[in-house]
C-alpha cells in the first residue's frame, strides 16, 4: 500500500506565492494563457561583481528581477541579506506586481537582492557595493525613471537609495528626471516627507480597516476599533518599528511582546516602542529592557496570546510545524510572505483572520509612488495650493466670526486655516489608498461566495487589473 507523501514543514517562498496565485487564478475568469503570462518573471538579471573587502577582493552575488512589464516603470525594493537568492528575489518581485494593482499604483513589479549580511561591512564598504550595483544595474539598462525604480527593503534605508541616486547621476548626467530613478531617498535628496515610515503607517491603516467591521469582529470574539488591542510584533526594523508606534500612539493598542535577532521581551501591560527602540541603540539588544521581561526565544512572539501578531521581518515564519500553536486572531503581515501555504490553511481552518502582504505592507510602494511624481514634476506637494487653502478658510472663519458676532481661540483659528503640508498630503493619499483597497479586497469577497479568505481576494482584485491593461492591449484577445 503507498504510504500518503507528508508535506515539508518548509516549501519554499517562491513555491507559496505560486500556490496562492493558483488559487485565486481559478476564480479570475482569465484566459489560461494570460494567466500564465501574469505569473511568470519577465526578467531575471544575476550578477557577480568584485568589491575590494579590506586587503582582498570579494566576489559579490545580487539580482535584479522584474516580475511585469504591462506597465512601465517597473518597482520593487532591494534587499541586503545573507539569505537571497534568485527564487527568493523571483517571489518578492511577483508580490510587487500584484501589490502594486491592489493599491492602484501604475507600476509593473521588480525587486533586488544582493547576498550580504549589512553588518558585516563598514559603512565605506556597504557604499561600495551599492554603488557598483547601481552600476551593473545602468550598464544592462536595470534602472531609470522610466524602467524600473528600486526602493528600500530588509537591511536597505534611505542612505543607500541615496548612494544609488548619487551614481545613477554620475552615469547620467543632464537626464531631467534623474531624480525618479530610485526612491525612498533621504528628504534633502529629492525624497518624499513620510516615505520612512509609509510601510509601517499602511499596515496601521489595514489594521484600522480590518478591525472596523463588527461582522468580521464578532467571528473573531473581538470588540471593533484598534483601542485597548494586544499586539505582538516579530521584528523591530523600519516597518516593525513605525507600525508598532503608530498603533500605540494613533491606534491606542498596546504591544506586549517584541522580537528581534536576539531575542524577545514582553509586557502585558504594554512596551513603549520608542523607548524600547532607544534601549536597543544604547545596548544594542532589546533584551534587557526595564519596562518588559526577556523571554526564552525570539521565535516565541509568534505563539503569545494575543489579538494581533504582525510579523515584520522575513518570510516563511510560519510553517506547518508552528501553525498550529499560534494564538493571535488576526495576523497582519507586515513582512512579505511571512506565512507558507501550507501554514495558512491550518491558521483559516482555525479561523484567524489574515491581512495579506500584498495589501497590508503596500504602503510602501504607495509612497514610493507619490515620491516618483514629485520627481517627475520636480515640485513639492502642497507648494502651489498650501497658501491658497490657507487664506480661504481665513476669510471662511473671519466671516463666520463677523456674522455671529464671536470670535475662534487662536489655536482653533490656527488648525482650522490651515493649508496642507507635503507630510499632510503623503498621509492622505496613503489613507485613502489603503482604505479604498481594503473595500475593492471586502466587496470581492462579497461577490464570489466561494471566496473565504483576504489573500484569494486581494489576489482576483489584482487579477482583475492585471488581466484588463493586458486584454486592453489586445495581446490575448
Ligand atoms: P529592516 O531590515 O529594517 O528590519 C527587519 C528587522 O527584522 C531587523 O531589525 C532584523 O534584525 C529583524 N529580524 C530578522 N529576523 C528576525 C527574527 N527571526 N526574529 C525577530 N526579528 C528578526 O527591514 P524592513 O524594511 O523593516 O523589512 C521587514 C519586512 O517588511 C521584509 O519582509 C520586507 O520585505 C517587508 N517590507 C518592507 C518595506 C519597506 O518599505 N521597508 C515595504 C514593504 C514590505
């Protein structure tokens, strides 16, 4: 008798987001060829380049992916990780794509990875092989404002986009648009303000959203609204951090468990996140902490009691082998593919309401986005109207006061007539962008019955966009 073959507790990233995309495939309507066309990586660019490394030279692996190109510049991040490779970086660059069409972003999906651990190299070091990357990337025509846009991503800030920016400028000098080439750059940079917190402020937004529905609640035995909600966050990088203050401070969540490289720490009465990310500049560890206790293993944030758990540094975290002690009822993930497909079927069967990456970290790419046209149109957002808006709601209020006979308090005066900053509007776009996503995911859901679970949603929304630009160019009729 053949024995039923038992499934790995770890398939591979790539592996996942391909049996996601099968899933919802079948509910799209799509020609089959188109689909196809849809899932498969347009371009694949591995390289190797020597970086001098001290005394010796070092042989440097990276890549660059694009996912697809029915639309035009492609977008993605570049990662820095001892651990890329080129299915890693092939699956990071599909989520881009489809990423991207959820929050209506006019991109096609790409992404870098370059096979190093950051805190190996010096600073001097680290520039130089951003720099030489960016190179490879001009020389075989990876990069431009209008081909494909790099963006940060795990172990990459805004210093390295401004290096890239800097050597992108070097090559092509005189390109108007140089500006576009690379985003999530440092403010004096010609970067955007709210790109540094964009991806955490989104995943507070798709938190806000997801917890807002009493039906949706009540299935999970939780009250709507983010206010008085536990929270527990694996990773206290760029998203991990900005989530998890935006929750405390805006949201008024309390985060009790924390986990970083070295470890985790928890609270149930609540860990402040600023003073926390303090300790660990100080320290150079989280553990430690006056205000939380140390907990025996990193990876034990992922199984605490809690409402939410918001993985926030890499993928396949949750496996077969761990799904099951996972106690959270929502998970929002932060960090892209952070749950294997086989791992969510155990979390759906038990219920837990899943925000999927390519919706809930999109924040990002969104601001990324708005970064990109004020590239393009070299003008800060907010200078030609702020002014403007400012003196209106001046008179407004100075005729409201002339006909009733009273006068505002100054500092009423003051928040009710004024303009919009750049800050201001980046926040408002993004608002508005992760709450119309959420309701295009929700009203999927509605329409195919058969659709139980926000990622298969997300996954046909994006379809959907996806498959009409193509049909629209007439290539599958
Ligand atoms: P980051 O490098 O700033 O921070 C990640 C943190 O996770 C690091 O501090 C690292 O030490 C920690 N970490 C790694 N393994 C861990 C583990 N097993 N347990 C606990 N902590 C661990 O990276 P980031 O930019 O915050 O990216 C995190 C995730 O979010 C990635 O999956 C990335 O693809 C995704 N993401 C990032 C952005 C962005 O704008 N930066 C946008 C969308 C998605």
């Amino acid at each position: 008798m053949s024995k039923k073959k038992a499934q790995p507790a770890h398939i591979s990233f790539l592996d996942s987001v391909s049996r996601n995309f099968d899933k919802a495939a079948v509910h799209s309507g799509l020609p089959k060829g188109l689909l196809s066309q849809i899932k498969v990586c347009n371009s694949v660019y591995q390289m190797r380049f020597p970086v001098k490394v001290g005394n010796e030279y070092q042989v440097i692996e990276a890549y660059r992916v694009q996912h697809s190109h029915h639309r035009l510049p492609t977008k993605g991040g570049i990662r820095y990780s001892q651990k890329v490779n080129q299915d890693e970086v092939m699956a990071l660059a599909s989520l881009m794509t489809y990423k991207c069409a959820i929050v209506d972003v006019p991109f096609g999906g790409a992404k870098g990875g370059v096979k190093i651990s950051p805190r190996d190299y010096t600073t001097a070091q680290l520039q130089s092989i951003t720099r030489r990357y960016t190179a490879e990337l001009i020389r075989k025509n990876f990069i431009g404002p209008g081909i494909d846009v790099p963006a940060p991503d795990y172990g990459t800030g805004s210093r390295e986009m401004g290096w890239i920016l800097d050597t992108y400028m070097s090559f092509k000098g005189g390109e108007i648009d140089a500006a576009g080439c690379v985003t999530g750059k440092p403010v004096n940079q010609s970067g955007i303000r709210g790109r540094t917190e964009a991806t955490g402020r989104g995943v507070y937004y798709s938190l806000r959203e997801a917890v807002s529905y009493k039906d949706d609640m009540a299935k999970l035995g939780l009250t709507t609204g983010m206010e008085g909600k536990t929270i527990a966050i694996q990773g206290l990088g760029n998203v991990g951090y900005h989530t998890g203050v935006i929750c405390q401070e805006e949201g008024g969540a309390t985060i009790i468990c924390v986990a970083e490289y070295e470890g985790a720490v928890y609270n149930e009465n609540g860990i402040d996140i600023k003073a926390l990310a303090k300790h660990r500049k100080k320290t150079g560890s989280i553990l430690g902490f006056k205000g939380a206790e140390d907990m025996n293993q990193r990876k034990n944030v992922l199984e605490v009691k809690c409402d939410i758990l918001i993985p926030a540094a890499l993928e396949n975290q949750i496996r077969l082998d761990n799904a099951k002690k996972i106690k959270a009822k929502i998970i929002a993930e932060a960090a892209n593919g952070p749950i294997t497909a086989g791992a969510e079927e155990i979390l759906l069967k038990k219920g837990i309401l899943i925000i999927p990456d390519m919706y809930c970290n999109a924040g990002g790419v969104t601001v990324s986005y708005f970064e990109w046209l004020k590239n393009l149109s070299h003008m800060r957002f907010g200078r030609m109207e702020k002014r403007f808006d400012q003196n209106t709601y001046g008179n407004l209020v100075g005729l409201v006061e002339r006909m009733t006979g009273k006068t505002i308090g100054q500092k009423e005066k003051k928040l009710l007539t004024r303009g919009a900053d750049e800050v201001d509007l980046v926040r408002s776009g993004l608002e508005e962008t992760m709450v119309t996503a959420y309701d295009q995911i929700r009203m999927v859901m509605k329409r195919k019955k058969k659709v139980e679970d926000l990622r298969t949603a997300a996954f046909i929304s994006a379809l959907d966009k996806i498959g009409s630009d193509y049909l629209a160019l007439g290539i599958f009729p």
